[in-house]
C-alpha cells in the first residue's frame, strides 16, 4: 500500500498514540502494584510488629492455645490464605489448617523451608517478604523467640503469613484501567490537535512548495522557495532553491553551449543536413542552406530530403533510406559517398561528397549528412589538369597530355616534329608578345593540316610534336605545301620557315625514346637547310646515341683520371739521336680502345675539352717532375692543347700553376697547337702564347698543312716550332709539285726563325730527303713508334747511360 505525503500526520499521530498509550500503560500499572505491594507490606510489618510482644509471651509461657486461637483469627481474614508458626527444628506449632499442626514443614513446604534456611541470623521482630510463584501472592516471615525462651537467640521460631493480592489487584486494575481510558482520551483530543496543526502547516508549506516548482516548471527562473529556518521545511526548501539555482546555472551553460554549437554548426565550410527516419530535413546549418541556393532555413526544414537529389538519384536514395531504417541501430558514421550530386534551388547540379552519421535524438533515429562542396576542388582540378597536360598559349596538349592521349587510344601511326624557325626572327624584331601571336597562328595552321586522325602538342618555342596514320608518302606531300603558306601578323605577312623529322610508332613503345629519335634526326634536318623533311634513320641515331655514351663515358674517365700518355720521340734529321718526345693521350675504355681521333673531337662537341686540357697539363708536369726525382736525362715534352682555349685565362693559369706546383724547368715542357679557325680572340691568345714564351715554354704548331692551320695562323701567332703534317710527307715524296711544296714549307720556317719536325716519317728516303732540305727533327714509325711510358723510361735511362 502506497503511503501519500498528506496522510504523514495520521499515521505519525496513530503511532505516537499507540506507543504512548502503552508505555502509559505499562508505567502506570508497574508503578501501581509496587505502590500497592509496599503499601501492604508497610501495613501489614505495622500490624505484626503491634503483635510481637503478645506473641513473644506466649512464646515465652508455651501458651500453644493462645497461638492456635490467635493463628486461627488471623486465618479468617479475607487477604490470608494460610498462617504457620513453626519451631527452628521446622516442627510446626500452630497451623491455619490445623491438620498440618505437629507436622514437618519440610512434608508441607519445602521451599519455604528452602528459603528459611537461606535468611541470615535474625534478630525477635524482624520481618522479610519472601518470593513466590505466583504474583497475585507475597509471602511475609517473621522471627519469633523459642517455645519457653524470652529472647531470641540462634535458635529461634517463626510465623509465616501468605497474604493473597488478588483482590488489591483487582482493585488496583480497576484504577489503572481507568486512568488509561481517561488518558487515551487526553492524548486523542492532544493528538487530533497536533495532527489538526501539523496537516495545516503541512499543506501550507507543501502549497508554497508546489506553487514555487509550477511556478519554475513554467519557466519562471527566478521562482524560489521562502525559507523558515524555524521549520522542518527549511533543508527541503533550502535544497530546492539550490537545486533550482544549479538547474537555472545548468540552463545558462547549455543555452550558452547551444548558442556557441549553433555558431560553429553555422559557420563551418562544410554543409550539415539532418533527416528523420522519414527523410524529413529536422535540421540544417547556414552553410547548407547557402550551398543548395536558397536564402533560409525554413526554406528547407521539414521538406523532404529529395528536393536536395538530382532527380536521376531519388529512386536510389530511398531505397538506401529504407535499407538503413531496417538494419540494427550504428551510433556514429555509417558511410562516405564521394563523387555524388547534389541539387540547386535553380536545378542546377554540382560536385559533393558527403560523411553520414546515425545517431538518436529521444527515442527517434536521426541521419546527419556532413556535405562538402566540391566545386571549386573540381574546377581547381580542372585547371591543374590543364596545366598539367595542355599548353596554356595554343590550347593545345603539351607533352604529358599528349602521351596521356596516346596511351588512352592505343595509338599506332606516324610523330612528326616540327619546328617553326621564324619564332626567333619575329621575337628579336617585334619582341615576345608578337612571337606569341605567330605561334598561335602556327597551332591553328597545325590544326588544320590535311593528314588523318591529327592531333598536336607543343613542346617549347616554336616546336611542335605531332601524330597522325597517314604513311610517309602523304606526310612528304601534304606537310610542305601547308607550311610554306604565308601568316599575317600585325599587318605585316611572314612566311613560315621550318624543319620537321618524322618516325613511326605504336603504343606501347617508349615516347620519350622515339621524341628523343625524333630531335636527334632534326639536328640532321637543320644542318640540311630550311623546309628539310627527314625521316628517323636508326643507324645514325644510334651512332649519335654511341657517340653520347662515350662522353659520358669519357668525361667520367677525365674525372677518374683513367686516360694515360704514350710517349713518341723526336729525333735529330741528322743525328738521330733522341731530341725530345710528344706525349699522346690515349683511353682504354673497359678494356677497348678508343683512338684519340674518336674521342678528341668528341670532347670538343661536348665541351669537354678544358678539362681534358687541364688533365694533360697534369699529367705533364707530374711525369716531368716523376723524372727528375729518378735521376734520368729527361728531353723536353710537348703537348696538344687546342687552340680555342689559349685565350682562356684557366688553362694558362693551369700551365703556370703546375710548372711551379710540381718545379720542373720551363724549357722542358712544350704546347703543340692545333685547330686556328676555333680561335675566336687572337689578340688575346696572342697575348696568353707570349706570357708562355716569356716563361721558357716554346710553341710549336702542329698538323701544319691539313685542316684549320694556315699560313695567316702562322704568321699572326708567335709560334717557334712548326710541325709538317705527315701527310705532306707522303704526298710531298711522291712528286716534284710535292718536293716543291714540302721545300716551300721547310724554307718558310727556316725565314721565320722557326725549328721543324716532320711526322710519320717511315721511310729511310724521306729521312734522307728531309735531312738534306733542312728539316731538323723527325717524328714517325721508321724510328720510333710511340712507347708506353715505362718503354720511354728506359730509353731515357739508356741515354744517362751514354
């Protein structure tokens, strides 16, 4: 059974009723029957001790009848239920029933025999209650002198009373039923008052209770409860108004964290949608409401999720929307969906991605759609691919795009390369912004070349790199009749000059490798001239690329210091004797031999020869140096340095540096010279040969006759020491217009104050004959071929020896 608050006072006020009516009644009645038990105790102690001395003389005189007949009054009284005077020996003298007189108080009463053995010696008159089994009943026992003895000694009698209660208790019950009726009574009227006052202030205080919580519950925040701390109430009041405070502070806080959540829900990038199971939209941020064009909230709240899906997309979305309503509740993100649409208010599509979350709101599932506008990602895209695979001058694709079309169409047909020379003549004439123009009307002329399945791509500059299936022979017809055509610029017309090499190809062969193929033969195009049409011919592209290898391969060498001398000597005409030598530089490449004729001009092409000039200075001066410290007769070394570089402040001061780094004498060392035409700056190498002359080092031509020297080279230098080509040798000996040609020569030198050498000299006639015309050294097989450098150090060592 439920106990309202109202009936509080009613059940507190039964149960102080009940418990203080007992505890009264329990109090009263105890209290009650002591008062009457030492009442009649007091009494009846009175009225014996008035008899003591009437039975202490009959006691004294033996008088037995007196204490029969005063034994057999005291019998008749109604609170006497038995009388008994018995002797120390327990032997009984007078007896209300006489029958028991002369009897054994220990056949009659054990226990009283019990407990008068247990009293203490005891003294005439003295009187002791004795317990009994029943309540209703006291015993009363009092000491009394022996029969014939005046005074109590050790051995004394004594006269037993058992007194009946029964109707003092009646009497006594009587009274205390009637004080508890007269008290229930008081405590009814006291409790119907205070149960009257208690229910009053009770539904006082619980009125004020309640109408403060209506109050706050119907959004009163400032409502509190009066507190009277002279009240029960007080604590309750006072924790409802703290519990109201702490409500209204919770409420301050989440309206605030509601306000901020809102702001931040509103003021991210991303769109936030929230629908029912239904698909009705229950929430949506600013940022969503902007993204899908339209100007409110309540545009959209409650409307049905598909006015945001692309029509093509609704059937989809409500089978999805059915599918997840079925499956087990997922707190949190349930799916992302990339590459998606959305819908505008105008209709208009545009790219989203979208993160859908699950949660509850009550007891009612809520999908929230975080959605990512992804137009401007899609349009950057776009740019960036545009950048990244078209040309942004022509519109056309540059090289990447170009292979990405390829690749994706499997393509198998011809490349052509073109290159359109008149950039260059209109961007120096007419500047950068008129070159533009021209290549942009070369793109268009490109476009609208007469060849199948066309597609183009510019490279750099006026380069365009070009695909199509026609075969060689259209391409040969149809590419030179459209690019000789004439462009307007600038009310100005140019006629377009160009160069183009072609080859064919199919995926999936390399098109960096066929694009290189294709600027290797244009090399070959230029050098044929303007309008030069070449088709990739793979023997001399690879050669070229030959040729590529093996200067990577020798600048590595140059740097590895791998290439070494063979010495050749010179020879006195007349003596000859060993005169001086030229040191020749050779490469073993990976245990294969490359002649210098290979990879001298190689080295010249890839600009290799400073440093390869610089190794031979080197070389040079340590050897020079090697052979002093051995002690053997070293003669003067020549090397090849090429002209073009004897201008260059580097390589004389290389020169200088490793004569003075490695102390050889000046005189020992000689630069043979080759290649005049390359020389760009004569006075300065002019200049450079004198500083070298100055510092004892000689200069000698060499190769004098073939190629680039010349006689104004000769003239305009200052050479000492002049070297006849060997072909001059061989053909000279062959005829008089040789003998005479060869004479010239000798005479020439000997007019310029200079010493000559002739080489391959391989013949005893021609040393003969150069002896004899005034040639002072010889160089060639007959005497000697070039020695690897430990077979030169022992023909120096021979020559110490002599």
């Amino acid at each position: 059974m439920k106990l309202r608050f109202s009936q509080v006072p009613v059940v507190v006020t039964a149960i102080v009723l009940i418990l203080g009516s007992a505890l009264f009644y329990w109090l009263h009645a105890g209290h009650t029957r002591q008062h009457l038990q030492q009442q009649n105790h007091d009494t009846l102690t009175r009225y014996l001790l008035e008899q003591l001395p009437t039975l202490q003389d009959a006691m004294a005189q033996q008088n037995i009848a007196y204490l029969q007949n005063w034994v057999a009054l005291k019998a008749e009284r109604e609170d006497v239920e038995q009388v008994l005077v018995f002797s120390h020996e327990y032997q009984i003298i007078a007896a209300s029933q006489i029958a028991l007189e002369q009897e054994s108080l220990a056949q009659h009463n054990m226990t009283l025999m019990r407990q008068v053995q247990a009293l203490p010696a005891a003294r005439a008159g003295q009187i002791y209650l004795l317990e009994q089994n029943d309540p209703e009943h006291t015993g009363v026992l009092m000491a009394l002198p022996e029969i014939g003895s005046t005074e109590l000694s050790s051995r004394h009698a004594w006269l037993y009373l058992k007194i009946d209660l029964s109707s003092s208790y009646r009497l006594v019950n009587e009274i205390i039923i009637n004080d508890f009726v007269v008290y229930v009574l008081s405590m009814l009227l006291s409790a119907t008052a205070i149960f009257l006052l208690t229910r009053q202030s009770l539904h006082r205080r619980l009125h004020n209770l309640t109408a403060t919580l209506q109050q706050f519950a119907r959004g009163d925040g400032r409502a509190r409860a009066k507190v009277s701390y002279n009240s029960e109430f007080s604590a309750l009041e006072a924790l409802m108004n703290s519990t109201f405070d702490a409500l209204e502070q919770q409420k301050s806080i989440s309206e605030r964290e509601q306000i901020f959540t809102n702001q931040v829900v509103d003021s991210t990038t991303d769109g936030i949608v929230s629908i029912d199971g239904n698909g009705k939209i229950v929430m949506i941020n600013d940022r969503a409401v902007q993204m899908f064009g339209y100007q409110h909230k309540s545009d959209l709240l409650y409307q049905d999720m598909q006015i945001l899906v692309p029509p093509a997309f609704r059937t989809q979305h409500d089978g999805h929307l059915f599918e997840t309503n079925q499956q087990k509740y997922r707190h949190g993100v349930i799916n992302k969906l990339r590459h998606i649409e959305g819908l505008k208010r105008t209709g208009e599509t545009f790219p989203i991605e979208i993160t859908i979350a699950e949660n509850m709101r009550g007891q009612q599932r809520v999908y929230t759609a975080f959605v990512k506008d992804n137009s401007e990602q899609f349009a950057y895209r776009e740019s960036i691919e545009k950048l990244a695979f078209y040309d942004d001058l022509t519109g056309l694709f540059n090289l990447n795009g170009f292979k990405r079309h390829l690749e994706l169409r499997g393509f198998t047909g011809q490349l052509l390369l073109v290159n359109i020379d008149s950039i260059r003549t209109v961007n120096d004439s007419m500047g950068f912004a008129a070159g533009d123009e021209l290549i942009k009307a070369c793109a268009q002329l490109l476009r609208q070349l007469p060849l199948h399945d066309l597609h183009a791509c510019r490279l750099s500059g006026g380069e365009f790199l070009l695909s199509c299936i026609d075969n060689p022979l259209v391409i040969r017809q149809q590419l030179p009749a459209f690019l000789s055509q004439e462009v307007q610029l600038d009310r100005r017309r140019y006629q377009l000059s160009y160069c183009a090499s072609f080859v064919s190809f199919a995926v999936p062969e390399d098109l960096d490798e066929k694009h290189r193929q294709l600027e290797l033969a244009m090399r070959q195009a230029k050098q044929q001239g303007r309008a030069s049409l070449i088709e990739v011919n793979m023997a001399w592209t690879e050669q070229i690329q030959r040729n590529a290898l093996l200067s990577h391969q020798l600048e590595e060498a140059i740097r590895q210091n791998e290439l070494f001398f063979a010495f050749q000597p010179k020879f006195d005409a007349k003596t000859c004797h060993p005169a001086s030598a030229e040191a020749l530089i050779r490469w073993n490449n990976n245990g294969q031999w490359v002649s210098p004729a290979v990879f001298v001009p190689l080295a010249e092409q890839s600009h290799l020869m400073p440093a390869l000039d610089r190794l031979v200075i080197d070389r040079a001066c340590r050897t020079i140096r090697q052979w002093l410290d051995q002690g053997l007769t070293v003669l003067p070394l020549s090397i090849n340095l090429s002209a073009r570089y004897l201008c260059d402040e580097k390589t004389i001061a290389t020169i200088f540096e490793k004569v003075g780094e490695f102390d050889i004498p000046p005189s020992l060392l000689e630069v043979e010279i080759t290649e005049y035409s390359l020389i760009k700056e004569f006075e300065r190498t002019t200049t450079n040969m004198l500083r070298l002359q100055k510092a004892g080092i000689s200069i000698a031509v060499d190769d004098y006759g073939t190629g680039h020297s010349n006689l104004e080279a000769v003239l305009s230098l200052p050479v000492q020491h002049l070297k006849i080509d060997q072909s001059f040798i061989r053909v000279g000996m062959s005829s008089d217009k040789g003998r005479a040609i060869l004479e010239n020569i000798l005479q020439l030198a000997k007019s310029l104050q200079m010493t000559t050498t002739a080489e391959g000299v391989e013949t005893q006639e021609q040393l003969d004959y150069l002896a004899a015309a005034g040639c002072h050294y010889i160089q060639g097989y007959l005497l000697s071929k070039p020695l690897l450098q430990a077979d030169y150090e022992a023909l120096l060592a021979r020559l110490k020896a002599h």
